[in-house]
C-alpha cells in the first residue's frame, strides 16, 4: 500500500502543498478536500495536467472526509478569510471554529494517521486538534518554527556572506511574535556563530528582527505566503513517509511546559520520535517558557 495524503483547505498554502508533494513525488496518493468543492477539483485537474512532466505517477483527486479514513497524513492548511494579519493569534477565533468543525468529521470518517497542522497560529491550533481528536500527542504536531528557522538561515547567510545551507540552529518558541533565536545553538560550518569574529561586527537583534519580520514582509509584497511553508510540509511529510528520523524544529507537545510549542524534535513514520531540547542559555530559557505563556493564555480562549 502507498502512502496517502489527504489536504483539507485549497488556498494559496493547501494548492502550494500539494504542488510540492506531486512535483517531488513524495506521495502515492492525494486527496484534496475544500468547503469550495469546485476549487479542490480545479486544484486537481491542474496537477493532473502537470503530472505527465514530473518524476511519478501520483493519484490525485478532489474528495470528502471520508475519503480520509485510510489516509496516512492529514494535513489542514485552513486559512483565515482576511490575510493580511500581522499576528497570527488575530486568526484564532475563526480557524479554531472551523477546526472545531472539520476534525471531528476527520475521525469519524475513521481517520487513524498523522495529522499535520499549518493552520495559524500553529501552536494553539495544533494543541485543539490534539484535544478533539483524541489522538497521542505524537501523532498530532504542527510546522512550528520550522519556517522561521529557514527565514534565520536565509538571514544569517546574507550577513556573513555564506551558502544557508552551511547555517545550522533554530528559532524556538510560538510561530508568532514570541518567538526568538537560540543563538546559543547557531552554527555556521559547524563552528557556533559566537565564536566567530565577525560575529562581533553583527547586531544579532537587528537579524532576530529581520527573521521575525520576514512572513510580514511577504504578506505586505503579494498577499500572502505559500512557497516556504509548503516546503517545510513536504519536507515533513517525506521524513515520515522515509521514517527518516529527522530533526525538524516543529510544534509538538512539551510536557515540562503543558504545552505544543516550537522546538526541535525528531520525526518518522508514527510521527514524533521524541523531542530533541538542545542546552540552551538562561536567558534563552526564559525566553522559552514566556513564549509558551502567550501560548497557554491563547489556548484558554477556545
């Protein structure tokens, strides 16, 4: 048997998804699900015309929640009606209705996978998945900070003149405003950021800012983002297919804090392995446990 994807939400993220899973050939089968029944068939008819110049042979069709029940992953890329919000929690009141709404119909169905949340603001609304479910914590967690772990790669990689992919480290905490760079766990070409000289020349708040700000950005230029979170999904949903055992930073549930936050954690084919915690500083732990306070008082609200 393959391995079955199922992508409620056809926005600009759920179609941008979609698009990366069939042009990387990461899943066998595709199940696109939107309230917009017309908008999802759209969706499929454009990838299947694709399909013939790509490197596989997915299955691609529009369907219900119960074309779900044998999916391996769900993913829901629920979006808000009204994009250009500068915080994510603006958008909590009326994505947690519709999650309120779609999960239960998912497990109905008889959905027993993974489920994927890009819905904003993740943390909260990977957290109201979990809870409606009913499903262990390691099979319900969220992108997190993993695209703003990219955008800090993408930053740092301009600043001291280097490929990205020669960054390492994370953004930890809300993929929000209370989020913040571990600069204690960057690395360029394995060597901590701190130690560098040039490090000296750089003001690392002015590129926490930049990291922060980069979404905005985007959002103020075309309207939206798409391209980097649905590359960041892709990529998750390859290592569970590969049960790579990767380590992403994603929202998945801390226990010490009682709640789904960013943090890197290890990920397969049952979901999340563990979590991955890397030493951080005092200060940078303060940090932590302040983002997972807005996050907790956010949670209270639905």
């Amino acid at each position: 048997m393959g391995f079955k994807v199922g992508i409620i939400g056809c926005g600009h993220v759920g179609a941008d998804v979609a698009f990366s899973l069939v042009t990387q050939s990461i899943c066998d089968e595709l199940v696109l699900v939107d309230e917009r029944a017309d908008k999802a068939q759209s969706e499929v008819l454009e990838l299947q015309d694709m399909l013939s110049l790509t490197n596989g042979m997915t299955r691609i069709t529009a369907g219900v929640f119960g074309d779900l029940a044998d999916a391996d992953v769900v993913v829901t890329a629920i979006g808000p009606k009204t994009l250009l919000r500068e915080d994510r929690m603006e958008e909590l009141i009326e994505t947690s209705q519709s999650i309120k709404q779609i999960v239960p119909q998912v497990v109905a169905a008889g959905f027993k996978g993974i489920f994927l949340n890009i819905t904003n603001p993740c943390d909260v609304i990977t957290s109201l998945i979990q809870e409606i479910s009913g499903f262990p914590e390691s099979r319900v967690f969220g992108t997190g900070t993993l695209l703003d772990t990219a955008r800090m790669k993408r930053v740092v990689s301009e600043a001291f003149g280097v490929s990205n992919r020669s960054v390492e480290g994370y953004v930890m905490g809300e993929h929000g405003e209370s989020q913040f760079v571990a600069w204690s766990t960057v690395r360029i070409g394995g060597i901590p950021l701190l130690e560098l000289p040039e490090a000296a020349g750089v003001d690392l708040a002015q590129l926490k800012d930049q990291v922060r700000a980069g979404g905005w950005n985007i959002l103020l230029g075309k309207g939206w983002t798409s391209f980097g979170i649905a590359t960041c999904a892709a990529a998750l949903l390859l290592a569970i297919r590969n049960d790579a055992a990767a380590v992403f930073p994603v929202s998945h549930f801390d226990a010490e804090e009682g709640c789904y936050i960013g943090s890197p954690a290890v990920v397969g084919a049952a979901g999340i392995k563990c979590d991955w915690m890397p030493a951080l500083t005092a200060d940078e732990r303060k940090l932590y446990q302040l983002s997972a306070d807005v996050i907790k008082q956010a949670r209270l609200t639905v």
